[in-house]
C-alpha cells in the first residue's frame, strides 16, 4: 500500500464537488485535515487515483497526485492527526 497526496484547486467556486469527497472517503485509510488537500492510502497507481478523482473535475480545476514518504514534518495538527501521520508516512 502507498500514501498519496491528493491536492486540488477548483476553479469554480460553489459548485458541487461532493463526488470528489465521496471518491476520496471510499478509501479505506485517508486523512483530510487541510482544506483543499487529502492523503490517501491505496494499493492503486498515481495514475489511477488521478483519473478515479479526476471523474469529478472539470477543465478549470487542477489536480495533482503525489506519492508521500518519510521523512515528513509538520504542525498544528491535533493528536490523531499527528498520529495517524506517524503510522502511514
């Protein structure tokens, strides 16, 4: 299984980006403590999760899709935010 970034701008504003929401909770394993930002854990490729998120999109939004590894920092994040950091970074 591998950690992904998942990081979007929508261009339009107010529009109904539920599905991408649901698309991204269906995982299993994931983490959503800043806004416009997920982390994922999935045994599917970076291209997958692309078009899989990319179903809910349209040409004025921007994706992108990185693989996480350690070593990471951060901060601010609560305890089980941290945690669950620790375990799948």
């Amino acid at each position: 299984m591998t950690t992904y970034m998942v990081g979007y701008d929508l261009g339009k504003p107010g529009r109904d980006y539920d599905g991408l929401h649901e698309y991204l909770k269906s995982f299993r394993t994931y983490w959503h403590n800043l806004d416009s930002t997920w982390l994922v854990v999935t045994s599917e490729s970076a291209e997958q999760l692309r078009n899989g998120a990319g179903r809910f999109l349209d040409n004025s939004d921007k994706l992108l899709v990185c693989q996480v590894t350690t070593p990471g920092a951060w901060r601010g994040f609560g305890e089980s935010g941290s945690e669950w950091l620790m375990k799948y970074l």
